[in-house]
C-alpha cells in the first residue's frame, strides 16, 4: 500500500469521505441498536469499495505481512537454535521419536525423517524440513545428552 496512492485518493475523494464521516457520526450518535453497527460497516464497505481497493488486495497486502513475519520467525528460531544448542537435551521417546527442548525450543521428530515439529516459546511453528541448521542442532543435542 502505497502513501502516495492513498493520498492521492484522498486528494480526489475528500468530499465523498467528509460526507460518510458525517453521516457515520450521525448514525453513531442517533441510532442506539445493532442497526447502527451494521450501517457503519455498510459505509466503510461502500469506502472501501468506492476506493477501488479490492479483497485481493487487502488479501494480498495480509499475505504479505505474513509471509514477513513466518520469514522473521524463522530466524528467530533459528539464532536460538544457534545460541541454546549447548543447552539442548535429547529426549528418546517410547513411540521411537524424539524430543530435544531448549529454554525457548522444542523440536520433535522421527529419527531418519526430514521433518521434524518445532514450537518457539511456546508457540506451535508447524513441520520444517530438515536443514543444515536444524541437523546440527540435532547432532549437538544428541552429544549433550550422551
């Protein structure tokens, strides 16, 4: 999203949006139920709409921000794994996985498998494949707890 698209939309469109913001006051002032929430997002629908901004792009631009944040993540776990790798210890579960925790990690995996379970502070990060990074925090949490 682009600070000059913006402003030029609002540099077009000022008095279409002067007149929603008057009508969304009134509403909210005037109007005591349910209706009334209904009828603000009703206008700021009708905004959005009359913008030319799309549900692909605010799809889109969410995406993004995602993919950000997972690639943030990633790196986040992976200096932990970096600096807590001395820490780690390795756990063979009944079930013939294991489990190897840190103060900030826990990975689970199938010895042999590419994937492995990895939660960051608690927070479940899905199955990543098998990287270079990953194996070496693997080998040393073996070796520490041998």
């Amino acid at each position: 999203m682009d600070v000059q698209v913006w402003t030029e939309f609002l540099r077009q469109n000022w008095l279409v949006i002067a007149v929603a913001l008057v009508v969304l006051l009134l509403i909210v002032n005037l109007v005591k139920t349910v209706v009334k929430w209904a009828l603000v997002l009703l206008i700021a629908a009708f905004i959005v709409i009359y913008s030319g901004i799309s549900l692909k792009d605010i799809g889109d631009a969410v995406n993004t921000v995602k993919d950000q944040a997972v690639e943030y993540s990633k790196n986040e776990v992976l200096n932990a794994m970096k600096n807590e790798a001395k820490e780690a210890k390795w756990v063979q579960n009944g079930d013939g996985t294991f489990t190897i925790t840190t103060p900030n990690l826990e990975v689970t995996g199938t010895p042999g498998n590419d994937k492995v379970k990895v939660v960051f502070r608690g927070v479940s990060l899905g199955e990543w494949k098998m990287s270079d990074a990953l194996e070496i925090f693997v080998q040393e949490a073996e070796k520490n707890s041998k």
